[in-house]
C-alpha cells in the first residue's frame, strides 16, 4: 500500500467567505470588539437557543472569567471547591486555579466523562460548582449529574471546548448546563484561531461578564462609539481583557453556518472506524452517549497496546493523539485520586477526524492498524 500522510486535525476554512468578511472589518476600518463579534454573539444565540452569549478570546479565559463572576456574585471564598475532572485539557483545571478556587477531580468512566456517582462523592459543603468537559461531544451522564447539581444548589458549568454543535434529546448540551464555555480555538470543530463564547442566564450576569471582560470599564469602546463615542466611563471592577474582536468573530460567522453539516460528517467517519475496526486486536471504541447529534470532535479508542501503536501509526503517516493525559499527572493536580482516568489515560487513542479526510483515508488508517496487529 502506498504510503499516505493523513494528518490528526486539519482544520477547513471557506476561504473566499470568510476572507469576504474580513475585508468588511478592515474596509469599515473596526477589527476589535464591535459590529462583527455582536452579529456573531445573535447568531450562535439563536443556534443554542440561548439568550446571552458573549464573544471571547477563548475558553480559558471564559472559564476563568465565569468563575470570577460567579465567586464576585455569590460570595465564593478563596479555596472553594469547583469539581472538575482528570481527563481533560489542562486549561480547564488551570482556570479553576486562577480562580482562587479549588479543583477537586471526580472520576471518569469509559465514556471518558465524570460520572454522577462519582460527582457526588466529591460534594462537600464547600462545592460550589461543577464543571463537565463534554470530551470529544459526549454526554455521559450530564442528565443525571445536572439533576444532583440542581438538588444540591450547585452551579453546573459545561465545559463545551469540544460540543459546539452538540446535541441532547435534540437540545444543544447548554440547556442542561447553567453555564457553557464553548472554545473557537484554531483546530476545533469550529475553527478560527483563538476565540470562545460565554452563555451566562440573566441581563445582570451578562452587563457584568461583558465588563469583566474589558478590564472592568463599565462600557466597551463599540457601545460608547454607538452613543456618539462618549469618552467618560468608570472602571467598577479589576477586570481582564478577554474579549473577542470582530476578525475572529467574522471567521466564526462563516463557520457556524457549516458546524451542523461538518458534524454530521465526523459523526460518518466515527461510524465507519467503529465498523471496520470492530474486532481488531485490543480496540474497543468509545461509542458516544449523544451518538446521533454528538459533534464527533474527536475519535478515540481504547486499546492495550497505545504506545506501540502511535509510533507505529506516526511511521506510516498516520498522526494520532491522546486526549488527554491525566491532569493528575502533573504536579498541581496530584494530590487528586483518579484511578480510572489515570489507567484510561494510558490507553487511549484518537485517530485522525477532519473534514478534508476522504473515505479511502479512513480505510489507510484501519488498513495501517490492522497490518500493526498482524506483525
Ligand atoms: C476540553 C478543553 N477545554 C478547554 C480548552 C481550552 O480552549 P481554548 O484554547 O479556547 O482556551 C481546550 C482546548 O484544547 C479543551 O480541549
């Protein structure tokens, strides 16, 4: 078989539209916080069906400015305890830290989410909220676990990094949420270079995470320029500048419009390793509890031999990932107890899920592992 190079993530990018809407930003002569980042914010609104989204820089910074918010308005002490997981890309936890805040890892199960019987171990009368990664799109338990949030007067945040798209019972994942973090980082399955989004429930929340995000200042320079650019405004808070601006936002808007096909798309090439690789040697693929309307960010399987076969796949072109090593394996996160994300985390492999894969890469891939178990 001749050898192919198919790459782990490789994001797509409409180029002539989203460069059509770059050119309006810098013709009008406005690529910060502005026209574009609000007309993305209504309609990623009307996608999720949510009434307050704020544009951001990323996700870190969405997760760590929620959490601020949500301590400022509820009166969060330094060291409470947010429940997080192991299994997740380490900004998660880190802005759980920036926070002030404690992260105190609940346990995972194949799924790779946190499951509710192991959230509940982890409640104490200092926990304040909940963060749920939904990896790769899946759910797990989030219904459950959003019903003992609710019973226990805890805030249920979804780390949505990797759902943008992702539905449940045919709800986006941020209606079981209180509060959602999506990311727009550059090889998501919503593309841009650096951005996330915020959804907060009420107007107060929203003013406030809007001037949280913009060093404090009570009114943003695109708010102030609609008022005739009133040049005095106070500053109520130490806030940070985590705001979108309207390049990425233009990137964003061409992008929402093809995030439900690209979807469907990854959800076709899940479908056919699940298929063809049904069987081979250790792998036993991590089926998705949303499997119809999941976003299929990523593609894993979990198989004994992990370690022998990356390297083996990287020799035949094959690029793969590990999402993610245990946060407890690095040292601000040991102290946490994660028997089972500490053993899956050894064993489990994404393989290549983007949408300039054709259907012959995937049959390279499971033709490549197939001949890995045969020697
Ligand atoms: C699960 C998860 N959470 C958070 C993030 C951070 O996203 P961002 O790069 O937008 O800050 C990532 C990015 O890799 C992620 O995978």
């Amino acid at each position: 078989m001749t050898q192919k190079n198919v790459q782990l993530f490789v994001p797509s990018f409409d180029v002539d539209a989203c460069l059509a809407e770059i050119r309006i930003c810098l013709e009008k002569g406005w690529t910060g916080i502005g026209f574009k980042t609000v007309e993305f914010e209504q309609k990623f609104s009307d996608f999720i069906s949510q009434p307050y989204c704020h544009f951001l820089n990323s996700n870190t910074n969405g997760i760590h400015l929620l959490l601020e918010l949500l301590k400022k308005t509820r009166n969060w002490r330094d060291g409470d305890e947010v429940i997080s997981t192991a299994m997740t890309f380490v900004s998660t936890n880190h802005s759980i830290l920036h926070a002030g805040l404690e992260p105190v890892f609940a346990d995972v199960d194949e799924s790779l989410c946190v499951t509710a019987a192991e959230v509940e171990k982890k409640i104490t009368a200092r926990t304040r909220a909940v963060i749920f990664v939904a990896i790769g799109g899946n759910v797990g338990e989030m219904i459950k676990i959003a019903a003992l949030c609710k019973v226990r007067g805890i805030s249920l945040i979804l780390d949505a990094a990797h759902s943008a798209g992702s539905r449940l019972n045919g709800k986006d994942l941020s209606a079981y949420a209180d509060y959602s973090v999506f990311s727009f980082q550059a090889v998501k399955n919503l593309p841009t270079a650096d951005s996330g989004l915020i959804t907060v429930q009420t107007e107060a929340e929203n003013q406030l995470v809007r001037q949280l995000s913009w060093c404090g200042i009570n009114k943003d320079t695109y708010s102030r320029s609609q008022d005739g650019y009133k040049w005095l405004y106070s500053v109520d808070d130490v806030g940070y500048k985590y705001n979108g601006n309207s390049i990425m936002a233009a990137i964003a808007i061409v992008q929402l419009q093809s995030l439900d096909a690209g979807n469907a798309r990854r959800r076709e090439l899940a479908a056919m390793y699940a298929d063809k690789l049904a069987g081979v040697g250790s792998l036993r693929f991590i089926a998705h509890a949303n499997g119809e309307e999941s976003s299929r960010h990523l593609i894993q399987f979990i198989l004994e031999e992990r370690n022998e076969l990356i390297e083996y796949l990287d020799k035949n072109g094959v690029g793969t990932g590990v999402h993610y090593r245990s946060n407890t394996s690095y040292p601000m996160y040991a102290k946490n107890q994660t028997p089972n994300a500490d053993r899956l985390s050894d064993k489990i492999i994404s393989l290549p899920c983007h949408l300039k894969m054709e259907d012959g890469d995937v049959d390279y891939v499971v033709e490549r592992i197939k001949s890995f178990y045969q020697h």
